[in-house]
C-alpha cells in the first residue's frame, strides 16, 4: 500500500542502502546517506537544508545526513542535514530533529518529539511522544524520556547564554517534566511527573516536585509487580529491548567497559 | 478549492459512502470504510498499516478502519487501521490515532491529539489540543479532557506492566494534567489545571493539586456566570452539542437507561 | 532542492509578490496575498478555507490572509484564510494559525505551536516550540512565551463564557505554564517553570506557582551572566533581533511613542 513511488524526490547525491523503501510524498536531499533495509515511510522529508541554504540556494551545499541500517522512520518526519542516527531507530510520527543532533544505535522517538538539533542522545535510549530537547542538551545511554517532558537552555531568559542540560546513564524522567539548563542529573535517577529539575540531582536519587528535590535512593524502592524485590536500578528488572535482553544484567556488563559506576 | 483529486490515492479495497469528499495528497489504504457525507480533508493518511505490515508486506492483511457517517477529518490525520469511529466525528488538524481505538459517536478530537491506540472513548466527549492518551485507557460519554493532559500506562517505569485509567461519565479533566496508570477517576468529577493524579478520585469531587486530592463536592460550586446558581454537574448549565441540547437534561436523562448514578 | 514546482497549488485569486518562492506540496488558497522576498516552504497549506466552505462550497468566499514580505514559513504549516502577518515572519514546522489572528511584524511562531484563531499578539513576540494560545488571547509587544506554556479561555469549562487573557509588553512566560482565561499578566513580568496564573500579575513581578504568586520585583533580579548586573528588565540586557539592536534600549525608547511606563 505505501510504497509505490508516487510523488517520491530522491536526490541524485543521496545514497541509498540495499534494500530501502521509501513512501509515497516523501523528499530525500543531498547528501543523505540511508543504511540497508531502512524504511522511510511516506510525507517525510530528510536532509532538509538549514538557514544558510535560504541565503544562497545556488551556493549553498547540504551537509551530510546519516541514518543507519534497519530503521523504521514512520510517516511526516522532518530531518534536517547534518544529523546522524545509529543502527535500528524507531520512530514514530511527525518527529522533527533539527541539524546537528548526534543519535546512537537502537534508539526511539517517538510521534511529534521535537528535538532542536545540536544535542546528544547516547545509544538505546527512549525518547517519547511530544518531549522537546532543546539545543546542546546530553543524553546519556539507556535513558527514558516520558511524554511532554522538555529540556530548555536559556538559563536566564532571554539571554546570550546557552547551557545544555545533562541525563546520565540509566536514568528516567517521566512525564510534564521540565528540565532547567545546564542541570546534571546523575545516571540511574528517577524524576517524578510534572516535577521542575532546577538543580544537580546526585546518582541514584528518586527527586519529585518543583523545585525537584530527592524523597529517597532508587534502590530502596520496591517493585509493583513482585512486591518482594527492589525494581531500581531497573536493568536488573526490566530487558525489553535492551542489549542484556535474554541475559543477566550482570553478565552483560562484565563485558562492557564503558560502565564505570 | 480542496477537493480536485490532486494526488490523492484510495485503495480499491476502500469502501466510500455517498457524498464522500476526500482532500488533494490523501491516501485511504485497504479496508476503509467511510460513511456517507463524511469529508476527509487533505494530507490525511486513513488505515495507515501496522507494524505487523513492515515485517511481511506481501503477505499482510490491513484490518478495517470504520469512519461514521456525517464526519469531518481535518488535514494531516493520521488513523491507523484496526480503529473504528462513531457518526459525526469532528477533528482537528494533525491528529494521530493508532490501531485498536475504538470512539463512539459525536466525538471532537482537536489538533495534535495523540491517541495510542488500543483505548476506549465513549460518546460526545471532547478531546482537546495536545492530548495523549496512553494505550489502554478507557474515557466515558460526555467527557472532557483539556489541552496537554496526558494519560500514563506504565506504573512503574521501564516495566512490563501496563495499566489504563480510566475516566468516568460527565468528568472533566481540565489543562496540563498527567493521570497516572490503573486510576479510576469517578463521574461528574473536576480535575484543575497541572494535576498529577496518582490515586482514584471519588464521584463528584473537585480535585487538584500534584498529587490530586479532594478539595470539595462539585455540587458545591456556583456559577461564575450566573452567580447565584451552581455550575456543576455540569449538563444542567451547558448543552451546546449535548444529546439533551434544548431539551432540560432531566427530560433526556428519563428516557435514557444507560445513566445510573 | 526544495522549490522544484513539484505538486505545487497556487489558486489563481492569489498574490504573489515579487521573488517569493513556494515549495513542493505546497497549496494556496483564494485570496492570498504574500509580501516580495517570502519563503513558503513546502508541505504548506495557506488560506486554509474556515468551517463555512464545508457548509457551502460553491458559494463560499475565501477571506483574505495577507503574508508579510520578507517572511519564513517552514514546511508543514497550516494557515487559516482570515489571518493577517507582518513583515518579517519566521516560523518553526508545523504551525497551526485558525483564522482571525492578527500577527505584528518581526515575530516568531516554532514548531508545532497551536494558535486557535481570533486573537492578537504584537510585534517582535516570540512564540516557541508546542506553544497553545486560545481564542481571543491578547499578547503584547517584545514578548516571549516559551515551550508548551499554554493559554485556555473558558473560565469554568464547560460554559458558554469566553474570556482571552492578555499579555503585557516585555513580559516572558517560561515553560509549562497555564494561564488561566481572562487573566491580565501586566508589563515586564517574568513568570517562572510550570506556574498556573490564575490571577492578575502586576507589572515588573516575578511570579511563579500554582496558583503563580509574586516573589519579587523583577528588577531585583541579578545577571546570571554578569553577577554584578542586574538583568531585568530584559531590553537593558538583551538585544538581538529587537529594533533596539546596537543602540542603548533607552536611546530607542527616546523615539518611541507607544511606550508609556
């Protein structure tokens, strides 16, 4: 049903995968670089030119945009140049990521997620429906984003300054949460819904409300589901998805090195 | 001016009643269904496949997507197949409904409304700008929910559970509320704008506040407009669009069985 | 790339001046009128015709919507007939305009902000990503309303009332905030993360909360920048893209007649 090359633009410097669909009303530009069996599906529009394009269309020259293999772009998103995206992403609908986001391997984002373009995103990290990332924002690896959750960068507007936020590893911000710039929240921290993080919150810190503050440690938190275990640090709990999937937490990371906690 | 067949694709598999309109750059996949008198604007995709589509494109069968008669789908709707609509639909622009939403009739679904899929939305109720619903969330009849609330399924996140809320009859979910997974908000209820409700809410209740409580019976508050007469339950103030519209809402409420407070 | 005439509707009743260009799948409608040297990017639809056309479509008038000169509408716009924009316009993707609004020059509209119609905002105004302004909403000059802030107009919903809040000159509404209908925020108001303004805010206040309440005068405030400098109010601080831009504020003001503090 989608994909029967109708109203298609490929440019002729893009460079296209084995095995790519692309759907219906969809424009690809220059120096767009598909990995093999990625789907774009239909109303997309990826490698769109930045400002300067607008300024001197005949002079200007698209910087490169990459989307790795086995991706699942879904329907109306908006990808500028100069973005690159690791293997397996998954998005949903109408996401629009501006120029210059990095974006590891295995991630999500999900319908109507704005990300603003020159910011961070780490690998196997979850980004979902309508959260608004803005500019030189860092998300580190395993990260959860719930909905309407957003991360500003003026720490005093309006001003000249630019601070980007910072999400270690493992951690969860659920939703309507607002995070200030230039914030640190350590890895493996859990942020209530609709709390304001206006400071550094430590590893390992359950925080909540506005100003956020720390209620307890995660791992004091028992689970829901099996009232008698701890849920945090939820990878001992929770595979879905993730690279340990199928494996204990604890064998897997034996053989990582980046973890250093 | 809109409806000149322009790039527009309806597959032969789609079943259109009389009088359909469909908007230039529409695309209508297989086993749509679309009453009578019903207009589709532009840009929509209507029975968007899911994801079971990607993995054996040949082989897949779209569910049936049932639009009612007499409705009016704005532009750049996207509704996934394997959801049905009541009679009378009125939408916004950009909405996005995935597969198993089951909506009954007279509903208003406004701009960038965000509904997972697999949920319940009974009759006349009003979903406005920027709402997202959660997979499994259940709304009654008559209810309205207001700009950027969100409904949450997951109670302890990243986990394997998934529970809806569930909102009752005549309810009122005002601005910027985040309602929690599994919990049951009562009928003739008032939530206040930037509520995070975490726990059930009794029948009648004006709550509000992060977390939600009580603060008094709705039956207590008087009418703004009219100061000397009581606002709420609110179907004797306002009937605009309502079942009982120019009727009182006594006279209707006989000759319904479904009511049983 | 982007302006190939490809899939392009441009009505015959609509003005184009002179160098503007229109992108791909993009439609105007009747009786637009677009100002020398505009972008219209692609995917738009401006002059989108109002609830009447579907009533009448024969024998429907377009109202005029009159796009500024030198203008940026990014892709994925949608513009109500009955609008009206100054000069100088940028927008994000996505915008959503209903008809009767009335827009000053040099504003900005990002991505995926909702401006339901019949309302006013004033010149050099800011309006970012996710932004919501309902109906009859007044927003005033050098103003800046920041992510998914969100502006409601039935004091007691549902009620057949409709009341707009205003938005004095120079004032700053951050992230995540409601403002409640028929509220007046006054001048040089700064109002802080996820505050629900429910009730007048004088001129020169800091407010934050829910309910937003005064914590102090704005002009108490130091510079995060410059901590021996106090930051507010604003235009002594901050100058880009303002009409004071490399002059002092009060050298400007000198030839203002408007301004009346």
């Amino acid at each position: 049903m989608k994909f029967n090359n109708r109203n298609v633009f490929v440019s002729s410097n893009a460079k296209l995968g084995n095995n790519v669909k692309i759907g219906d009303n969809t424009s690809i530009y220059d120096n767009v670089v598909i990995g093999d069996n990625t789907i774009i599906c239909n109303d997309c529009i990826i490698g769109e030119p930045t400002s300067a394009y607008y300024k001197d269309i005949s002079g200007y020259t698209n910087p490169p945009t990459i989307i790795g293999a086995n991706s699942m772009i879904r329907s109306h998103a908006i990808i500028y140049a100069g973005s690159s995206f690791g293997n397996n992403l998954v998005t949903g609908h109408r996401i629009t990521i501006r120029e210059g986001a990095s974006i590891g391997k295995n991630c999500l984002i999900s319908t109507l997620a704005d990300i603003q373009g020159n910011c961070k995103i780490g690998e196997f990290s979850r980004i979902y429906s309508n959260v608004h990332i803005g500019e030189l924002t860092t998300i580190g690896n395993y990260v959860f984003i719930f909905p309407y959750s957003i991360f500003t960068n003026d720490p005093q507007p309006p001003s000249n300054m630019l601070m980007g936020a910072v999400v270690g590893d493992y951690s969860i911000i659920t939703v309507h949460c607002s995070v200030l710039p230039g914030v640190k929240i350590g890895k493996n921290c859990l942020v209530g819904a609709n709390s304001v993080v206006s400071k550094n919150i430590d590893d390992f810190s359950y925080a909540i409300g506005s100003p956020a503050k720390k209620l307890k440690d995660i791992r004091e938190i028992y689970s829901k589901q099996f009232p008698e275990e701890k849920h945090y640090p939820w990878p001992y709990s929770f595979d879905r998805g993730m690279p340990w999937q199928g494996l204990s937490f604890d064998e897997w990371l034996k053989n990582q090195t980046e973890y250093n906690d």
